[in-house]
C-alpha cells in the first residue's frame, strides 16, 4: 500500500496522540477516543499500515465511528459473553478493520482469552465482519513494539500528514480563547 | 495561558510499547506496604496546598542525575563553540558516560528584547538546542542547524532525546558580561537574587516530534531512568549560558576581560518558566505521580524512624543553616500565593529552634515533622526536604523506582458492586470537593491551536464540543459514580458502558488509579482551582526551587543554581549543591 510513496519516521506517540484528537472531532467520547488511539498505534506497530486505514475514514464520521467506536464495543461485548459461557461472538455492523481493533485483542489476551477469525496474513487494512472469542490466549511478542520505541514507525507520510492536518480540528483558536477572557 | 514547561515523559500504549518493568512498580508499592503505618497518608500528602508548597529534594531528577553521573565516572565537556561577538552561533556540548556518548547540540542568537517572552506560543528563540544518542556527523549537524530552530514545526528522529528552546535573561544577560569585559566579578547587589543566566522554557521528549521514545531505551542505557535525558540537556544548557557570557565578554573586554571566579562559577543555574502545560500531565499520569511522591514518602518514613545520631544532628543543623543562608540573600518579591525568599526566614528560624528543642529527645527527627505538619504545609514541605537529605537510599534502586508501567485495562467483566466498592476506596473524597455545585464544572481544559498549549476555558463563554482534555478526573469520576448509584449490583460494566459510553473514559482511569498517592485531591474545572500548586510539587521533583509565580497559571523558577560544572564532575563531587549562598 506503501509501495512509491514518500515515508515518514514517527514515534507510536504521535499515532495515538493524532488518533484521539480525530476521533474526539469526529464524535466518538473521551474513552472511545483514547481506545481508538491505542488501536491504530497498536495495529501500525504489528501489523502496518494502520495510518492509512484511519486516515482513510477521516472523511466520513459515519464510517469512522462505526468502525472505530462500536467496532471494539463488539468485540468487548463478545469477551463478557466468553467470560460468562466460554465463548462469544464479536458480529460487527459494517466490516471493521483490524486497525480498529488491534489492541482490544491484545488487551482480551492479556485477560487470557484467545480471539479466532482474524485471517492469516492479515493487515490493518483487513476487515473482518465477526470474530469469536474462546480459548486460550498466544503470548503477546514485544520484539515489534520495541523496537517501533527505539527506532519509530515509517509511516506513509500522506497519511500522516492528512490525521496533522484533522487533528487540528481539536484545537481552539488562541484568538478565541484571548477573547473569551475576563 | 501562559508560561512554559518541562515537557513530561508520556503514556506507555497497551500494545504498541511493552511494559518497562511490572517489577519496579511492584517493587515501590511493596516498599510502601512494608512501611505502611510510618508513611503519610494520601489524603495529606496529596492535598493541593500540601503539593503545593513541596520544595526539590535528594530525590528530584536533576540531583539523582548528578549523583548517578559521579557514580559511573561520567565526563562532559564542550567539544565545539563558534560563536560570533554576540555570542550567536553554535555549541556542541558532549557527556560521555562510559558506555555512551552524547552530544548537546545548540544553536544560539539574538531577538529584539521586545520579542522575548515566557510563553511556550513564542516563535522566535535565542537559545534552541537537542541532546542526541551519540556523535553528530556533519549530515545530521546540516539537519539540525534547520530543523532545531523551528522547535514544534520541526521533525525530529530517534537518535533525539530531547528538545529544548529558551532566551537569556533580559536583566543581567549584558550587565554580567559587562562586568567581565572589565574584568570584574559581578556585584552580588546588583545580581540580587536572580540565579540564572538563561531561562529555558520547554524540554520536549519522548517521541514528541519524532524524537526517541522513552520505552525505546534498551535496558542498559543510562537514559532509561524517567527525565534523565531532559535533565542531562538542561545541565548542558546552564553550562551554555557561562560559555556564552564568558566568550562575549572576552570579545568586549580583550585582555582586560576575566571569567567567573570563586563561587560565581556555580551560583547561575538555568531559569525555566512553566504554565498549565504541566497540570494534564499530573492528572493523566496517576502511577507516575505516585512514584513521585511514594519515593519521598518512603525516604521520610525512613528518616522518621531513625534513633538519634549526633553525626545525623550535625548534618541537619547545617542543612538548615544552609538553607537559612541561602533563603535570606533572596527577595521579597511578591510571591503569593507561596512564601517569598525572606519570608522563608524566619520559617528556618522556627525549625532551628524546634530541631533545638526536640535533638535530644527520642525519635527526634519524627517529633521534628509532627511539629512541622502542625505549622502548615510551607513549612512541613520545607522540613520533608531537610530530612530527606539524611537518607541514603540506594541510587541503583531508587532510579527503579521511578519506572513505571503505565499500561491498564479495565475488564468489561467487573460488575458495578465492585465498581462502586473501587470507586469507594480510591476516590472516597470526591465527595469533599463539593462537586455539585455550579462552581465545579466552570471550566473546561481545551489545547490551543497557537503550539497546543493548554489553556482552560469557561464553560458559559464557550462550549467543549468535543475538544475538552480528559482532566476533569473529579468530575467524571463522581458523575460515573452516580450513574452506577442508579444501577444493579449484580450487572457487568460493560453493559453500564453500553447505555453510557461517555463513562469509558472515568473507568479506566479508575482501573488506572491504584496506587496510594496518584491523584491529587482536587478538581481542575472549578473556579477556585489553583494550577500553581500542582506546577510546584512537578517542579520540586524535577529539582526547581525559587518558586516565583506571575499569575495563577505560570511561574518561574531556576533549577541547578550550585551544581557543579560540566568540567567538575568527578569521584570527588558532592551532592551538597543546593541552596547555594549568594556569592559575597
């Protein structure tokens, strides 16, 4: 997706950081926001192209709440039910990226729980329309994270350049705040 | 907003960074158990006026920087300065800390003095620098002369650990170097209390602009301690502003001019101006904050307990003397709402004359605090202070100590009983904070479009839409505690979240807030709400002192007034730098 495009060096801070601020301007709560952040970083980190994938829905609010705001819901949703009966079903209401889901998964396995479905060879960029939650978590590998800590994350700078450009959304002119001053 | 700050280490991601250490974290909370009924409680310790007069101690980052310096053997020194007569050019400044090297690389100039400013939204600086993970080739130099001076425009990358700016001080910038070109020390009136010669104004790191992330220190690097590389920048930078004045005073004087002499040679530290950049910092970062104060809590409890030693006695009398020396050189410059240097005096006197009475008594340094809490957090926090500088805590551990995993998630699992019972025991004193009523929710914190400073806004002038920090801790956690008052014990948070997403973010700071001493008791959005307070305690711990506030959201201060130079470092340098007296 990358191929002939110009890269950019960035830190897995400023994915979570433009992630947010993004989702915060297009609807989605505090928490769901963070989340969103934490999901996108996570999936450029093991699985690449992250950044493309959210940037790719910052031009339809619709899309990106569905996607990144009750697309992990669902999944939460799918590990209660596993908790409570062994297994449970993740249905997503419109096929959902594995960007927006990437670090949900990791946290469900941190609970001990495995998530099936997600197809071999995947990318961020792979929609899935369910997954089912069961059986027993796979050790989380660090190598990707610490190395994206140590080195960064080339990232397609179009992209990058496109959730800078959104995120601005989420700032409030100085002129305006100087104004509404005492 | 104004003012300025030492850009803080951010946030570890659930799964884009793995954990530092669990153990560290474990290791601090076992440390506090284990002292459990000797350590002060939260509920004083992390009250806002108690925060809000903390002073630097043996454990802010920038004494354990020095301490762990002089421990390895480190050595620094400037490696390249060309500089015209102004004192505009470049330095490169290098610490090589046995196995790894450094460098500062800085890039100096002059504005207008009408463009000076402490405002982090300044665009213009005199002084722009970055510390960098080994030597600088002339293809990175070539970089940095562009990329440095933009400061938040710029794209750094991860051989950067820090990014800093600042001005010379408008005062005594050209008066010290005046004085040298005629070949005199400065006169100690006319310097007054002023103890730097620069004032810096942000220290970014941590992956902010593309620089190195914390988590990204492998192991065995000497950075991975929280603000080392920060406070190693900020060493440098103080050395930059002797450089500076010396070379532009020899350029002035000739033959005639003199470098410092004496005790000149370490009175300057550098400034640094903070503003409400630092207030979502202590309120995102409840583990952190607790590292913070659970290190000082431990050390005092463990200076409490001690039997009296007449050696110990000695050390703190002179601690206090020390102290008192330095204090009364200082101004009586409006200061409010903390004490002013001279007003510090006789708060000294007082625990003179208290250490006087109780020396000989039993557990004299825990009857020395009982009667310092009993004056009032000034002079409680000034004691605290004092007597940690008898601990000798163990380097090695206590740079531990301060790592910590910041990664959590809240099971959906959990059902609202033992929501409501996790609410009950962490945040039991929402409920103080009268947070029902219309004062409470006058304020909401927004980022500012002008360098994304914080700022905060009143909620009647203009609405949040979306674009309010998640500070507001108080408030969502009592708001969230009220939904779960309306709901049954018996049934999952997950299905609370369901009917109210806006509560994800209050549960999991709440599965977040497990520590003693991570929240400060206090409410963000409130008009009476005083950020000066929480600056202070985040200032004391990076090591500032001469807290000298310009408004209710921003001060000044000045860090490594006394420390020993780049050129000094060595097995024979102390930690007995601070409060240094003012040159005669």
């Amino acid at each position: 997706m990358t191929d002939g495009r110009h890269q950019v060096v960035v830190a897995p801070r400023e994915i979570h950081d433009l992630v947010f601020r993004c989702a915060r301007v297009a609807g989605l709560d505090a928490g769901a926001a963070d989340r969103a952040g934490r999901n996108v970083t996570a999936a450029e980190v093991h699985l690449g192209g992250a950044v493309e994938v959210f940037a790719s829905a910052l031009g339809d609010p619709q899309r990106l709440v569905a996607e990144f705001g009750a697309g992990p819901d669902a999944l939460v949703e799918a590990e209660v039910e596993a908790r409570a009966n062994g297994s449970g079903v993740a249905t997503f209401g419109v096929p959902t990226p594995l960007a927006a889901l990437a670090s949900v998964v990791a946290d469900i396995g941190g609970r001990g729980l495995g998530v099936q479905g997600l197809p071999d060879g995947a990318t961020a960029a792979t929609t899935v329309d369910g997954l089912d939650v069961c059986g027993a978590s796979t050790p989380a590998d660090g190598a990707a994270s610490a190395r994206a800590a140590r080195e960064g994350l080339s990232v397609d700078q179009r992209a990058f350049d496109a959730l800078v450009i959104a995120a601005r959304s989420f700032l409030v002119a100085e002129s305006i705040l100087d104004g509404i001053e005492d | 907003m104004a003012g300025v700050e030492i850009r803080a280490t951010d946030r570890t991601y659930a799964a884009a960074v793995p954990p530092i250490t669990t153990m560290s974290a474990d290791l601090l909370q076992a440390e506090l158990d284990a002292r459990s009924g000797s350590i002060r409680p939260a509920a004083y310790a992390m009250r806002p006026d108690v925060l809000g007069a903390a002073r630097l101690s043996r454990y802010s980052f920038s004494r354990t920087m020095l301490r762990r310096a002089v421990a390895d053997g480190w050595t620094a020194g400037r490696v390249h300065q060309d500089l015209d007569a102004e004192g505009r050019g470049e330095s490169i400044y290098a610490v090589d800390t046995g196995t790894h090297r450094f460098s500062f690389v800085v890039f100096t100039t002059t504005i207008d003095e009408a463009d000076h400013t402490d405002r982090v939204i300044a665009d213009r600086w005199e002084v722009a620098g970055v510390l960098v993970d080994g030597d600088v080739d002339d293809d990175l130099l070539a970089r940095l002369r562009i990329e440095v001076p933009e400061q938040e425009k710029s794209r750094m990358d991860p051989r950067i650990l820090s990014l800093t700016r600042g001005n010379r001080s408008v005062r005594f910038f050209g008066y010290l170097v005046d004085e040298l070109a005629a070949g005199r020390q400065p006169d100690p009136d006319r310097v007054g209390d002023a103890g730097y010669i620069l004032r810096s104004t942000a220290f970014y790191a941590n992956g902010k602009f593309g620089m190195r992330s914390f988590a990204g220190y492998p192991g065995d690097h000497p950075f991975r301690v929280p603000y080392r590389a920060q406070f190693v920048a900020a060493w440098m930078f103080r050395e930059l502003g002797y450089d500076m004045v010396e070379h532009c005073a020899r350029a002035k004087g000739g033959e005639t001019a003199v470098g410092f002499d004496g005790t000149w040679r370490r009175y300057f530290g550098l400034g640094n101006a903070t503003g409400l950049g630092l207030v979502p910092y202590a309120f995102k970062h409840p583990r952190v904050l607790d590292a913070w104060v659970g290190v000082r809590e431990m050390a005092l409890a463990d200076v409490r307990e001690r039997a009296a030693a007449p050696a110990d006695g000695v050390v703190l009398r002179g601690w206090i003397a020390r102290a008192r020396e330095h204090f009364a050189s200082g101004s009586d410059d409006d200061c409010t709402p903390f004490l002013n240097s001279q007003a510090l005096v006789p708060l000294l006197d007082g625990v003179a004359e208290a250490w006087g009475r109780v020396a000989d008594g039993p557990d004299p340094y825990d009857a020395l605090y009982r009667w310092a809490e009993q004056e009032g957090p000034e002079t409680s926090e000034m004691v605290v202070s004092l007597l940690l500088e008898l601990h000798d805590g163990d380097d090695d551990q206590f740079d531990l100590l301060f790592l910590v995993d910041e990664h959590s998630s809240a099971d959906p699992t959990v059902t609202v009983a033992e929501v409501r019972a996790m609410l009950d025991e962490r945040f039991g004193w929402l409920g103080d904070l009268g947070l029902e009523e219309p004062p409470a929710d006058a304020f909401w914190w927004v980022v500012s479009d002008n360098t994304e400073e914080p700022r905060r806004a009143r909620r009647d002038r203009l609405a949040p839409e979306g674009r309010d920090v998640a500070v507001d801790v108080a408030l969502r956690l009592w708001r969230f505690g009220r939904t779960l008052a309306g709901r049954k014990a018996d049934e999952s948070v997950a299905a609370v979240l369901a009917d109210h997403p806006e509560h994800r973010a209050a549960l999991e700071r709440l599965v977040a807030s497990d520590r003693r001493y991570g929240e400060p008791r206090d409410n963000t959005c409130s008009t009476g709400y005083l950020p000066l307070q929480i600056q202070r305690f985040q200032l004391a711990q990076y090591g500032m002192d001469e807290f000298k506030p310009k408004s209710t959201d921003w001060l000044r201060v000045t860090l490594f007034q006394g420390a020993p130079r780049l050129a000094e470092l060595g097995p024979h340098t102390t930690d007995d730098w601070v409060l240094p007296a003012r040159p005669a």
